[in-house]
C-alpha cells in the first residue's frame, strides 16, 4: 500500500471515530444509569390539550411566547433534559415540557414524584441534612424528596443571603445551592399557580350566593365580606361554623396564593408593557395592604375558569376552557399591537427543530465523504462525492431557515447574542467551505465543513442546554440599533467564521504531512497553503472593519471609540494575528509551515475573543456552559491546539534539516 | 545588521526610562488659574452666611450644615420634622431637664421671614454617642417655614457659648431658602 | 540597493519602517492587549489597568497576573502605538514601492495611519464629563467621574467667588500615593498648601472618641481607606489639606472628601476660604434644559429598553437657540460638543437624565477611515480571489 492510500484509511478511521463520538454523546443522556422511578397510575394526557394549552401565550424574559417554549425552558432549567422519563405500571413513559406544567398544574400527585431536579453535587443536599442513599453523585430528585427539608432550605437560603449582603462570596457548593432554591421556586410557582381557585367554595347546591360559591366572588367584595367574616366569627351558632370554615378556607387559599410567577393574561390597558403576575398582590389584598386591582381580579377569575373547567369536567372541560380563554385573549393581544401573532410560528419552530435536524445530514455527509476518500477517483468516489453534496445543500438550508426564521421571530438582525453567533458562524463555514470545495474539487474542503457543522451544531445544542435560559432574549438598549447589528456583529461573527477555517484547513495539511498523505502530490500541500492565505486575508478583512465599526458604534452611542474592553480586544487581537502573519509572509520570515502553525495559533486567538472574554469575571463558580464546564471547554481546545503547534513544528524543523541536507537552497 | 540596531536600541530606552523615574522630588506647583461660577457652586437649599471666626466641616445625616468654632465647639443647622415644643424638650433632656416648654414663651427672633424660638440651657450635657461635657450650655433656635421645622443647635462650654452669641444670632438671621 | 551615502536619516526611516520593526510592534501591541483584557478583570479594574498600560506616561509595563507582577517588563502600549504609526507612515506609505498594484494597499495603509493619528488626538484633546439634570431644570456644567480636582475658594457672605483649581494632572504625584506630599502655592492667596494622604477609595466617620488605628483624623472627623472598587466613579477619594499662612506661619488643617457635596472652610485673616475635592467641573459653552425625558424597561426586567430626552439649547441669555431629541445610540451634536445619553433614573415620579457631554475633535476619523480601509482592501482581496478562482477553473479544465 503506498502512503498515500494509507493516509487515506488514517482520515476514514478518524472520520469513523469522530461520528461515532458524536453518537454516543447525544445517547448518553439516554442510557439510563439507574432505574426510572416507579409512577404508577400515569395517564398521558390528550394530545389536542397538550397542544392547545401549550400554544397559550405567556410574557416571559421581555417577550410574549407560547407556553410550550417557557415551559421547555423551565423543564430545562431544572431538569437539565426538555423531557422526562419515568416508568408507569410497567412501561416507561415519556413526556415533554407542556405535559409536565399541566402535571404540576393540575395533577401534581404525579409531578411531585418526577424527578426533575436535577443537583450537580450531591453536597449540596447535606447542607440541608438531606440523605441521598441509593443517589449518585449527580443525580436528580423529586419535589417529593426535597419537600420533607424545606424548612431547612429556607433556613440555608436566608442565612447565604446574609453572607452575600455582607460582601462575602460563596463558595461554589454555596452558589449551587441557590440555584437549585430558584429552581424549588420555579416549582413551586407553577405548582401552586391553580391551588386557590381549583375548587368551589361551595356546591352549586348551596344555601350561598352563586357568586359567593367561587373563590373569585370573595376576593372581588373583599372588603364588605371581611367584615361580615369577622363579626361573624365573634358569635356562636351552627350557621357561624359554616362561616368559620369558609374564613379557614379563605385563609389556606391566600397562603397558597403567594408563589405564582407566571404572566398568562395580557392587562387591559394596551399601553401597560408588562403582564400582571399574580406573586404577593391577593395575600396583601386580603390584608388591606393594598387596593382592588382590576387586571388581577380578571386575571384570577380566569385561572378559576381554566382550573374549575379541569376539576369538574376534566380534560374536555379543561380544553374547552382553555379555547375560550385564548378567544378572550385574543381580541385584547390585538388591540396591544398584535402581541402574541408569532406564537404559532414560534411553536411551529421548535417543533421543526432545524439545528437538531441538521445533524442527521451532517453526520452523514461526513461518513460518505470519508467513505469517498477511499478511492477518490473510481465512480464509487464520485457517486459519494455526489450524495455529499446534496446532503451539504440540504443540511446549509436546515441551518440558513433556522437562522431566518429566528430573526423573524425576534425581529431584528440574525446575531443577537451569544447563541446567535453559533448557526451562523456554521453557516459561513458551510458557505465558504463549500464555495471553495466547488473551485477546487478535492473533497477536503467538503469534508472540513461537514466537521465544523456538526461540531457547530453540537455546540449550539450544548450551550441551549446548559444556560437553561431562552436564548431569544430581548436586546439591551444600546444594541437597539438594528444597522449597527447588522454590520458590526455580522461583520465580526464571520471574521470569526473564518478565523477558524482557515485553521481547519491547516489541520488537514499537518495531518497530512504527519501521515504523508499526498506526498505524491506536491500541488495538494501547495493548494492547501494558497487556501490558508486565502483564508487569513478573508479574516483580516472581516475582523479589521468589523472591529472599527464597532468602534464606530460605540462612539456614536457612548462617546468612545476605543474602550480597551475584552470583546474589543479579543477582536483587535485576531486582527493584529492576521496582519502579523501576512506581513511575516512578505517579508519571507515564514513559509508554508510557519503560515499553517499561525494559524492553528489564529484558531486559539479566535476562541478566546469569541468565547473565553466572556469567562473572564466569572471565574469557576458555577457549572453548566457558563462557567466550569465551558471554561474546561476552552483549556482543552487550547491544550489541543498547542499539542497540534507542537507537532508541526517538529515536522518543520526535522524536515527544515533534512531538506538541508538532501536539496540544493532554493530562493 | 538588524540585531546591531537593536542592541543599540535596547541600553538607550532604558537609559531613558532609568533618568524618567528617578525625578522622586515633587517641586511645588503653583496654582493661578480659576475657573467661573456655575450652578454647581450653588447647591443645597439653604443659603446661609456663616461668621469668620467659626468653620464648616462636612454634613452629616442629619446635620444639614455643620459648623465648629475653637477646638470642638458645634453649631449645626437640621431640617427636622416634628413641632417645635417636642423637639426643644428633647434638648432640654441632654441637659437633665424635664421641664415643659410653652413655646409662646420663648425669645424670638426673625429668620427665614419668620418668627424662630431661642432654647437656652445649661449644665452638663450628655449628648448622643456618649459624649457628656461638663459646664455645657445649649443655644438653639427652631423655626417652622414651608411644612418643615429648621433648627439651629449650638453646644460647647458655657464660656465658648457665651462668646459666641452674637454670631449664633447673626447666623441665624441670615437662614434663606435657596430658590 | 547601494548601501553607502545613507544618511542617519535614512537609516532611521529604513529601520523604523522596515517589516521587522512592523511584525515586533504588532506581536508586542497584541501580547499587552491581551495581558490588559485579563488584568482588568481582576481588583485594579479598567481605569488604573488602562493607565499602567496605555498612558502617555507608561514608558514601560510590568504585567500582573493573578496577584503576582510577571518577572518581564515590556514596552507602554502608548509608547508602542506611536512606533506602529511611524512605522505605517514610513514603511506602508512613504518606502512603500508604488504601483497601480500596490494602490489599494497604499490606500489602506493611508487610512490606518489616519485612524493612529486620530486616536492620538482623542486621547490627549478629547475630554468627557457627566451631566445630571433634573425634568425642567438647565445645567451649565458636567464634572468628571474619575477626574478628581481640589478647589480653593473664597466665601464672602452668601456668595462665593471664582475657585482656583488644582487639576487632576496636578494632583497625580499624590494620587493615591501612601506617604506621598504635594505643595502647591497659591501667589495671589495669603497661604499656600500641601496635600498628602490621598486615599483613591476611602470612608469618612465623625470621630466618636479616638479614630481607630490607621485613621487619619482632622477635626472631628477620620478617614478609613477603603479597597477600591474595580470600578474607579464609584470609588470616593480622600485627602489632607495642610493650609500654611504665608505671613504668619499658621498652619491649618482639613479633611476633603469627595463624597461631601459642599466646601469646607478655613478663616484666615477674617476671610473665610472654601476647600473641596470633586470631578474636575467643567463649564459647558452654552446652558441646556431637559425638557422631557422618557425610558422605559423591557417588561418584567430590569434591562433598559430605550432612553431619550428632550433638549432645549440656551442662548447665554437664556433663551432658546434650537431644541434636540437625544437617544441612547443617536447623540446630540452642537457646536463641538457631543452629548450622550448614558443614564436614566426615575425617583418617586421625578425624572433625572444623565448626559456625558464630550468634545472630541476627532470625532469622525474613524468612520472616515474604515470606509476608506474597508473599500481598498475589499477590492486589494477582490482582485486576489478572483486571480485565484480564474486559476482554479483553468486548472480544473485542464485536469
């Protein structure tokens, strides 16, 4: 076998192993380490209620969205997965967001088994004298185990408050604890959200008032009925027992009442930007703390009607209720300027799931072309080379619609924030690759981009995943500027993008050199250096105008162009990386190894400005993407790239010597 | 070639940066320029013309504009809320007095274009954050004007306070609001 | 080339703007770039970080990471901009082989010397300072957040007359300098000054008894130096103003604080003189008036949405010469002074807007610059890739 052909089977065995990798990352979180937790008694809910209550809208981070995507991340948040897996009479059941917010809703018998929190560190459970026998380390538990400690929590919650009023800071097991109090809170909020209205006060058969037999009629004639109530419990008589019962009822609904957090109706007056969220506002009505609200009497009296609706008619009842309130709902959402009119489209996306798809061609593409380096030049090698192409194509369209129909959701330019910047640097990547496997033909290119799209949307999965945060925030005030969004950040972002191209490709030409693939060919080695300065001029132009005209922008809005701030000078160090490499290369102090070795360098100087200045003021104190984890990320890519850095200078100086000696100098 | 000059180079910015930071003497600089008056010399809401012989020292929380005269004589003006009757009888208390105050019958004295009240006492006085002066004496003035009631309290030895009493009525005429 | 009858002169321009020197300043501006983003996180925070790094006076800079200084010392970030900018103008404009080829890159290199030089005169003529305003009130003045200046006044009754003012610049020989003392002399005052103990940060307490150890007392009161917050507008300052009657040779001493919102005094000579520590006060050309003021949070956050006022320009007597809209990204530009809108507060129903109000003469040349930039090398990289993508399809034609 000559070298070139097991060069070749080196690339096929790695792209194997790379795909594979990828595979058993994503079923990871599939196997199931230990036995589900036994939910007996599970029915799953219709799927017309599912849809319909999870197409509601409700006003969360800023924005008006569906329920299910609140829903998914809040599961998220807690859960660390969107969807939850247990075993019921036997069978195992999944469920997925919305169903799990209308468990705690409505049936939080069953919800409170579910073991959705999930707890990095099992000592943070000590801390409030938990016992986890049986758990690992990291694991995930139920409403049911924590809610036996909650006396504790709140103990600890108040206590690390103190600390940090102080000025004193937490430790991390400290810090992970709080997160996981928000996380109860969260919980806690949607369980209890329906619990003062989900029963009458009375049957319809009752000696009371019709009004009177719901909740709602109590709160709305408060103030003439409490003091009925009061008087009333001073004297003795069966009709005052009645009475009393009826103030003991009163009173656990109020304590029920203070949790919930969630923004479901729009409020009347359509120039009121925020929805009204229930929280402490009925216990201090019933207080006289404060006055009648007439947004929230509504907003109760329509949770009593959606919650009644389940409680006497169930799912059927529930779901026509819930179709009558969107109609309510519906006609004040337009008078608000058509708040609301992209939820379908919303939940259309998430069900369409463009980047999760996006895999299955890439992953693909990546086997037939690695299959197609095997024997390049016989038809099978471009019956491969064919199929890869059409399912790049289609794979850059999954990822182009995603970017789109994002940005016509958020309504502004398609980098917004952090997240934003992922499919759309895989999408340049894409574009680029492919553009220049198109001129060039030799399949190296093709396969470069399959690698950095999977690897894109990977990343994107990842970090969704661990932020737990709806990454369609809206923008803070000083990017409200949608032209300098469009230019400065899109300009940066695909400087970015080929920042790490161009290090790709220089991957692939010290690999090659390492296991002397082409050596038959002297144009390939040449072809991938001509594409690297390509490369690097592509960056330099991207980066150099993008980095002034954040300046710019930042003139024009604060008053200075230049801040020495980390994110402009992660971008002014890739292009003073780029500027350094082009001039070395005119003045002749590098050449073909020295040109690909700065640039596996440009690919850690683009990591750094692109991911590790967020890192900076964060240090290790938290897990998940934004901070521990991410970090570790980051070092082992340095790490990495360092390892390949190393490995070509070796290469360029053993062969620096042995070119010495065996050739005559050329110029 | 390239290396002589910058063998060359390295000695002299050294050199340089060597005789740049061993100037460690501070010459005295000589301050003439001013800069005009703007509304920023005109804060607060109070005007008042305070005599030479006392000094101002920094406000507190709850001492508006805060004087002191010899070593540690006080003088202080506060916008305090409640009546006058109230408030004089909880300085009168510092001096170990627990007489009621007719307010009717207290000297007056015009400031801020109305009719303010002198409180005198003597004694020992045992002010808040344990301080307690031996043969102290205590001239205040409280007005009410625009819904607030304006204080003027000064306390030192009886000696010092004697001094200063022409002063302490003269300040206490020149209590303005500032439009 | 020949090599002799080069003068010193010429020998300089060769070196300084030869590819060497190009690729040394690039590698070194990029190595304290990077070393100031991770230092500026840490306690110092961005404005001390960026005066060990890039001021004027920062010949040279001894890293710090993680606590520890760094056994390297490397060359001011100012200092290395300047080489860059010569090195620009002498070898990518001036040696720089001139062609039809070339010119783009010509162009480029024009225009990034212009962008230097620009930020060269931003930073030694721009000045910024902060402006406050009430809905309905006018302000003729902004003061500095971090630019802190001593003032000397006389009070003469309810009035005050014209300070003198010891700049920022002035005081920096004190500056947060344990044991340091500055003496200033003031010839057409009876007495002159020295300043010392000049805490960056720094809380101030009436003296209840004796001041705690490591105090500085004065009258009354003592100062405790404080950490300093990473964020120098937050941090309070602190010093001791020694007054030294020239005649007689009395000596007279106060506390100055920043966070005290008034003078004050020492009486010499029965003349009673104001002192005071605060952000240089600069007078602005002309007065303005808030007229409006709106800003408003994303619903159920607390990020900031949008912020925008209603200005009135006034006539120095007081009248009014134009109105303008100022927002959060579009500032208001009259005369030579910009003014931004950086903050917004609502109290109890009373609105405040905050303004930095800037003069910056070279305001523009960035933009100018990265279009000129920006239009060469796209057509400098135009030209290489449709050079390469020519080549590529001639060669797959002939493959």
């Amino acid at each position: 076998m000559t070298s070139g052909k097991i060069g070749r089977w080196v690339g096929f065995v790695f792209a194997l192993l790379v795909a594979a990798s990828m595979l058993l990352y994503t079923a990871k979180d599939s196997m199931i380490r230990r036995a589900p937790v036994e939910i007996d008694g599970y029915t799953q809910w219709d799927p017309d209620l599912v849809e319909a209550f999870g197409s509601m809208a409700v006003q969360d981070g800023g924005r008006v969205k569906p329920l299910s995507t609140w829903a998914g991340f809040e599961l998220l948040a807690l859960n660390g997965k969107r969807s939850i897996k247990f075993k019921s009479d036997g069978k195992s059941v999944k469920i997925g967001p919305t169903e799990w917010v209308l468990d705690m809703m409505f049936r939080d018998e069953f919800a409170n088994k579910m073991e959705v929190f999930q707890v990095e560190d099992a000592n943070v459970l000590d801390m409030i004298g938990m016992s986890h026998e049986g758990k690992k380390r990291r694991d995930r538990y139920s409403y049911l185990e924590i809610g036996e400690h909650l006396h504790e929590v709140d103990r600890l919650r108040n206590e690390l408050a103190e600390k940090r009023q102080k000025g004193q800071e937490l430790d991390l097991v400290e810090d992970q604890f709080l997160g996981l109090y928000s996380n109860i809170q969260s919980y806690v909020s949607m369980s209890s959200h329906f619990n003062p209205v989900k029963n009458r006060m009375a049957d319809e058969g009752s000696p009371l008032a019709p009004e009177l037999q719901l909740f709602s009629g109590w709160v709305e004639k408060w103030p003439q009925l409490s003091q009925f109530l009061s008087s009333a419990a001073q004297q003795e008589g069966a009709e005052m027992d009645g009475l009393r019962r009826v103030t003991n009822m009163i009173a656990t609904r109020i304590g029920e009442s203070v949790y919930s957090d969630i923004a479901m109706m729009p409020p009347s007056d359509p120039e009121q930007k925020s929805w009204p969220k229930r929280q402490g506002w009925l216990s201090h009505y019933m207080q006289f703390k404060t006055g009648p609200d007439a947004d929230q009497i509504t907003y109760l009296k329509e949770m009593e009607k959606l919650a009644l609706g389940y409680t006497y008619d169930g799912e059927k009842g529930l779901l026509k209720e819930v179709n009558a309130y969107k109609g309510r709902v519906a006609e004040k959402m337009k008078a608000r300027g058509g708040e609301g009119d992209k939820i379908k489209s919303e939940i259309m996306m998430y069900k369409l799931d463009y980047f999760y798809r996006s895999l299955t061609p890439f992953v693909l593409g990546f086997l037939v072309v690695a299959f197609g380096w095997i024997a390049p030049a016989t038809r099978w090698g471009r019956v491969c080379n064919r199929i890869a192409w059409v399912l790049l194509v289609y794979g850059f369209i999954l990822v182009t619609l995603g970017i789109v129909h994002r940005s016509i959701l958020m309504e502004r330019p398609p980098v917004g924030n952090l997240y934003d910047t992922i499919p759309f640097i895989t999408a340049v990547v894409i574009l680029v690759l492919g553009f220049m496997e198109w001129l060039t033909k030799r399949r190296v290119c093709i396969g470069l981009a399959f690698f950095f799209a999977t690897l894109g949307m990977f990343l994107a999965m990842w970090y969704e995943e661990s932020k737990g945060v709806d990454p369609m925030n809206p923008l803070i005030a000083v990017l409200r500027s949608n032209f300098w969004l469009a230019t400065h950040v899109i300009t940066i972002t695909i400087g970015y993008a080929g920042g790490l191209l161009t290090a790709g490709i220089s991957h692939v030409y010290i690999f090659s050199r390492l296991f002397k693939i082409g050596d038959d060919d002297k144009s390939f080695s040449r072809f991938l250096t001509r594409v690297v300065y390509g490369g690097v001029c592509f960056t330099l132009f991207f980066s150099l105008v993008g980095t002034i005209l954040g300046g710019v922008w930042a003139n024009d809005s604060w008053g200075r162009f230049w801040g020495w701030d980390p994110k402009e000078n992660g971008a002014l160090i890739i292009v003073l990386w780029t500027l350094v490499i082009l001039h070395a290369r005119m003045a002749g102090y590098i050449r073909d190894w020295g040109i690909h070795i700065c640039s596996i360098l440009l690919a850690i100087m683009v990591t750094f400005s692109w991911w590790h200045v967020n890192f900076l003021s964060i240090g290790l104190h938290n897990y998940g993407f934004t901070g521990g984890s991410g970090l570790k990320a980051i070092w082992s890519f340095y790490t990495l790239e360092a390892l390949v850095v190393f490995v070509g200078l070796y290469m360029a100086l053993t062969q620096g010597k042995s070119k010495k000696a065996a050739l005559p100098e050329k110029a | 070639m390239n290396s002589r000059k910058l063998l060359l180079g390295i000695p002299t910015l050294l050199a340089g940066i060597l005789l740049v930071s061993c100037q460690d003497e501070n010459p005295p600089i000589e301050i003439t320029e001013r800069r005009d008056l703007t509304s920023y010399d005109t804060e607060g809401n109070l005007k008042v013309a305070m005599p030479s012989e006392w000094r101002r020292v920094p406000s507190t929380r709850f001492r508006d504009y805060n004087c002191r005269f010899n070593e540690d004589g006080e003088v202080y003006i506060s916008i305090a809320s409640g009546g006058i009757k109230e408030n004089a009888e909880r300085w009168l208390k510092q001096f170990g007095s627990s007489d009621a105050v007719v307010v009717e019958e207290l000297a007056g004295i015009e400031s801020m274009g109305a009719t303010g009240r002198l409180i005198e006492a003597q004694g020992t006085f045992q002010g808040m954050r344990g301080i307690t002066i031996e043969d102290a004496a205590l001239l205040g003035m409280m007005v009410e004007s625009a819904g607030n009631l304006i204080t003027v309290k000064m306390v030192a030895k009886a000696d010092e306070v004697a001094a200063q009493r022409e002063n302490f009525m003269a300040f206490c005429r020149s209590i303005e609001w500032r439009k | 080339m020949a090599k002799k009858n080069k003068n010193v002169a010429t020998r300089v321009i060769d070196v300084l703007g030869g590819f060497h020197v190009a690729i040394v300043s690039m590698v070194l501006l990029l190595i304290l770039t990077w070393l100031s983003t991770l230092e500026q996180t840490g306690p110092g925070g961005l404005y001390w970080t960026l005066k060990k790094y890039f001021s004027f006076d920062a010949w040279y800079v001894v890293p710090t990471l993680n606590g520890k200084d760094l056994p390297i010392i490397l060359p001011g970030g100012y200092w290395v901009c300047v080489v860059f900018t010569l090195n620009l103008i002498f070898g990518g404009v001036i040696r720089m082989r001139k062609g039809i080829k070339q010119l783009p890159i010509f162009f480029s290199h024009v225009s990034m010397a212009m962008l230097m030089i620009g930020g060269a005169i931003t930073y030694h003529q721009s000045r910024e300072a902060y402006m406050v305003l009430p809905v309905g009130a006018s302000g003729d003045f902004a003061f500095s957040l971090t630019e802190l200046s001593v003032e000397v006044a006389e009070i003469d009754g309810y009035d005050k007359k014209r300070p003198y003012v010891i700049d920022s610049k002035q005081l920096e020989a004190v500056r947060g300098q344990v044991g340091a003392t500055q003496e200033y002399l003031f010839p057409e005052l009876p007495f002159d000054i020295r300043v010392s103990d000049y805490y960056i940060n720094a809380k101030l307490y009436p003296m209840q008894g004796s001041a705690p150890e490591g105090a500085v007392a004065v009258d009354g009161y003592y100062a405790m130096a404080a950490e300093p917050t990473g964020h120098e507008e937050q941090n309070l300052s602190s010093c001791v103003v020694r007054v030294i009657e020239r005649e007689s040779g009395k000596q007279h001493e106060v506390m100055l604080y920043e966070g005290v919102g008034h003078d004050v005094t020492v009486t010499i000579d029965g003349k009673v003189y104001g002192f005071r520590m605060h952000g240089e006060v600069w007078n602005t050309p002309f007065q303005v008036r808030l007229d409006d003021s709106r800003g408003e949070k994303h619903p159920g956050t607390g990020m900031a949405m949008i912020y925008e006022s209603d200005v009135t320009v006034l006539d120095s007597d007081g009248n009014a010469e134009r109105s303008f809209k100022i927002e959060m990204n579009k500032p208001l530009r009259y005369k030579d002074l910009t003014f931004y809108q950086t903050s917004w507060e609502e109290k109890d129903g009373l609105v405040e807007s905050g303004f930095t109000v800037k003069t910056n003469p070279s305001d523009q040349w960035p933009k100018y610059s990265i279009y000129a930039c920006g239009i060469a090398l796209f057509v400098h990289f135009i030209i290489k890739l449709f050079g390469f993508v020519s080549s590529s399809i001639a060669r797959n034609k002939h493959d």
